[in-house]
C-alpha cells in the first residue's frame, strides 16, 4: 500500500456505504482521494471528519448517469491534481423489477440501474483512462465493485434487471483488461465482489 501513499484515488459513490468505507480507507493510508456523490454534502462532511489523517479527501458532486457530470468531474481532477492513479467504480444501485410486470415506472427503474451499474463505470473508466494516459501513469488500477449476481442467474424473480446489469460489469471488466493487456499496458482492471446473500440462504 506504501507505493499509494500521495496518489490520487477517485472513488465514486463516496457519500455512503462501502464508498465511504473505501474512501476514508484510502485517506487514512495516505491517498489524495476524490470522492463523487449526488449528496455531496454527505462527502464534504467525511472530509472535515478525516482533517486530520495522512491523506486528504475532496469532494466533488457528479451523478454518474450524467456524461456531462462525468466528464466535469474528471475535468476538476485534471485541473486540480492532474492525474489519477486509482479508480474505484463504487456507485450503484440494486432494482427490484418483476419481468412480467413492467410499467412506465419499471422502465425507469430499469434505465435509473443501468445508468448507474453499466453506462457510469463506463464512463467513469474511461475519464479515468484519459487522464492516466495524459500524465504517463501506467501503473494505474481501476477496481470495479461488482455483485456475484454479476455471475449466476439467481432464482429469486424480480433480480434479473439488476443481475443483467451487474453481468455487464463482468464482460465490460474482463474486455478491459483484455484491451490493456494488448496494449501492452501495465493498468489493472479488477472486479470486487460483493454478496448480498446472506450466509446459508440459497440464490
Ligand atoms: N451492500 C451490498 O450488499 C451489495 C451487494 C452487491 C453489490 N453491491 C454494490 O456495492 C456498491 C455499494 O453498495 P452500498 O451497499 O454501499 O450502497 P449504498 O450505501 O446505497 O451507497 C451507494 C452509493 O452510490 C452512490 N450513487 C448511487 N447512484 C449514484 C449516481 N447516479 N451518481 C453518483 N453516485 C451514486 C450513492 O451516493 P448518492 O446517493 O449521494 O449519489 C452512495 O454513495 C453498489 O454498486 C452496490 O450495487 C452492494
């Protein structure tokens, strides 16, 4: 972790959950780390929380679904820190979306997860891409927080929208690293699972 210390994380979905975890981990080992949320009150008050550890941690609002806020907030890192080194693709969302019982507020509920789970990594990755390339960081790693419903057809209905999407991560993940890779380049690209099953309980 020594090699992290000074370097720049962002880490999205920072306001709450395994996002705050992640990011005031990385601030307590010394990483400059730029947490995105739509509640970015919620990050800035973190921040003040972590003053006084080795790291330092901003806050920057963005809501992942929108390119224009993706593209924004990677612009403030490359104006204000220049490079980033690490990635954390956090954000998202469960769904709860019955197939056989799709409305107009189903579809949004179906666009709302995608938008978030697959078109945010997507694009946060590549903004992040872009600004590792700019400043010759090739040792970069962009972790993605996946589900293992990114990896079975669970027999619970009503979780296929949200597994569809988190299948997503795995090949866009795995077609990453494979591009990298033939590229030559030295950036990691790895999946972070995550159960939701709780222990002895059957998918
Ligand atoms: N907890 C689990 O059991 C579990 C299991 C499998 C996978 N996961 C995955 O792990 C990740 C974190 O889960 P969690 O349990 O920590 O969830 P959480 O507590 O609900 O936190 C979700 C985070 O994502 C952010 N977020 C959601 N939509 C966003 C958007 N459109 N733009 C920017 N940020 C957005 C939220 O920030 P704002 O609302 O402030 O924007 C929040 O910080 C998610 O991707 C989740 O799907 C979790």
């Amino acid at each position: 972790m020594d090699r992290w210390e000074g370097r720049v994380a962002v880490v999205t979905g920072a306001s709450s959950g395994i996002g705050k975890s992640i990011a005031t981990e990385l601030v307590e080992r010394g990483m400059i780390v730029v947490g995105l949320a739509r509640r970015v009150e919620l990050v800035q008050d973190l921040s003040r929380s972590l003053a006084d550890r080795k790291g330092k941690l901003f806050a920057v609002k963005a809501d992942v679904r929108k390119e224009d806020d993706v593209v924004e907030a990677f612009d403030w890192v490359r104006k204000n820190l220049g490079g980033v080194h690490v990635l954390v693709n956090n954000a998202g969302m469960g769904a709860y979306s019955p197939l056989t019982n799709m409305d107009r507020e189903q579809y949004e509920k179906v666009q709302t997860c995608f938008g978030t789970n697959v078109m945010g990594m997507v694009m946060c990755s590549s903004e992040a891409l872009k600004l590792m390339r700019e400043n010759g960081i090739d040792d970069g790693h962009i972790i993605n927080i996946n589900s293992v419903l990114g990896h079975f057809i669970t027999r619970r209905c009503g979780l296929h929208v949200y597994s569809a999407s988190r299948y997503a991560v795995t090949v866009l993940t795995e077609g990453l690293r494979r591009e990298l890779a033939e590229a030559k380049s030295m950036i990691r690209v790895t999946i972070a699972e995550i159960t939701v099953r709780p222990v002895g309980e059957d998918a």
